[in-house]
C-alpha cells in the first residue's frame, strides 16, 4: 500500500473462523531500542516534539536503525543514549521485550536499564533539533506521569518492566 525509509504499510486480507473475509491493515517498521538512563534514584529524560500529536513531552530515551534494521539491540540502545542525551553507560541491563501498538503494528521495542555514566556529547539527527534532556528524581518521574506530562506509552510501560524486576 505505501513504503518509505522509516515503515511500510500492508493490506492483508484475511478470513475469520466463521468464513467471511475481511482486509487488516498492518504498519511494519523495524524495532527500536528504549533506553532507561538511571543514576542515584534519578532519571534521565528528553523532552521531545512529536509530529503525529503536535507536541512536545518527557520520554526516556528511544529510536531505531533503519538503515540496520538487523543491528544488535544492545548495539543499537547504546548508540541511541548517546545520540540523544550524551550520556555512555558502563551498565546495560535487558529488561524485556515489548510491542509498541500491536492491534496496528509489528512494531515491537527492546528496553534497556543503563547505569553507571561517563558524559559525552550529545550527537542529534535533523529531526531532533530542540530536543532537551533532564534529570529528574524517580518520585518526580511518577507524579509526571500521573499529571500526564509523560504520555508516551513505551516509556509507562518500560518503567512497569523495571518496577516489576
């Protein structure tokens, strides 16, 4: 149906248990890597605009290689915490595997807890210009996203993996 660099769009058709046929539309782009940058009960976030929604809001730190869909996760989170907030981690931990939005999308992400810094320097793409990063207290985080100024669902959920851990 449509295709670019970033995701590809594909219309299955499709046959329910009682025969009759229907068409699943299904976005595909490549899994990203999510990045939980924690130090001294403190995290790191980036504050990020997001076109689809026309606004800004605090994320952990997130993306993808879709010039190297096949890149090592481990691989990809640490090249993606630098790009973003400079910061190179000692320590990474995989916390789990998830999907992004599975009832549209293949799309799926690896989380990552990262500790134990040395800072470098921030490394943005075009499209990140603007992008801020902060440090805030785990307390801080939890009433952020409460009061909703944290929106992104990958992030609430990558923080339920590393509570549950």
């Amino acid at each position: 149906m449509y295709e670019n660099k970033w995701m590809k769009v594909r219309e299955d058709t499709t046959e329910l248990a009682d025969g009759s046929r229907g068409i699943y539309s299904v976005v595909q782009k490549p899994d990203f890597a999510l990045i939980i940058p924690r130090a001294d009960n403190h995290f790191f976030l980036v504050h990020q605009y997001r076109y689809p929604v026309q606004d800004s809001f605090w994320e952990f730190p997130q993306g993808a290689y879709e010039e190297n869909p096949e890149i090592e996760p481990v691989e990809l989170a640490l090249q993606e915490l630098q790009e973003e907030t400079g910061l190179i981690a000692r320590k990474m931990t995989h916390l789990g595997y998830l999907y992004e939005a599975y009832g549209f999308s293949s799309q799926g992400f690896h989380v990552f807890l990262a500790e134990d810094f040395t800072q470098g320097k921030q490394q943005l793409e075009k499209g990140e210009q603007g992008l801020q990063v902060q440090k805030f207290s785990v307390k801080d985080f939890e009433k952020m996203i409460q009061n909703g100024e944290i929106k992104d669902a990958p992030t609430v959920s990558a923080y339920a993996l590393l509570k549950l851990g």
